[in-house]
C-alpha cells in the first residue's frame, strides 16, 4: 500500500462507519463477481473495494485494541484485589 491509499483510508474511516463501509464492500464485491463491468470500471470498483476493506480493518483494529485494553484493565483490577 503506498501513503496516499492509506491516507484515502483513514479519511474514509472518518466519514465511514464500519456497518457502512461492510455494507458498500459487499455491493462491491456483488457488481465485481456479476461481471459485465468495463476492465476500467472492475479496476475501479477494486480500488474501491480496497478502500472499503481498509478501513473496515482499521474499525475492527480499533475494537480489538479497546477490548484488550478492558480485559487488561479488569485483570489489573482483579489481581490488585487478591494481592490485598
């Protein structure tokens, strides 16, 4: 990936929500597999699809950083209350 895609990503991110973005790539992904699309038209509905799935990845990134961070808090708290 190079920076102006991840770029186009995280602006993406920032107006697209997961359920959203999850949403487009499927309409993606159902115009790219009914073929009858231009060789132009497939490519760009690939980049697209790129996008899509970019920031649908950096959504759940984000999920999963915050709740590794709750289950590592709570075992923090959990094991500060056995230690006392």
């Amino acid at each position: 990936m190079t920076g102006k895609t991840d770029k186009t990503e995280q602006a993406a991110a920032e107006v697209l929500g997961y359920e959203q973005a999850r949403d487009e790539l499927i309409e993606v992904v159902r115009r790219l597999e009914a073929g009858g699309t231009t060789l132009e038209e497939s490519l760009a509905l690939w980049e697209r699809g790129e996008e899509l799935a970019g920031v649908c990845r950096r959504w759940l990134d984000g999920a999963r950083a915050r709740l590794d961070a709750a289950l590592a808090e709570e075992a923090g708290a959990e094991g500060a209350e056995g230690a006392g």
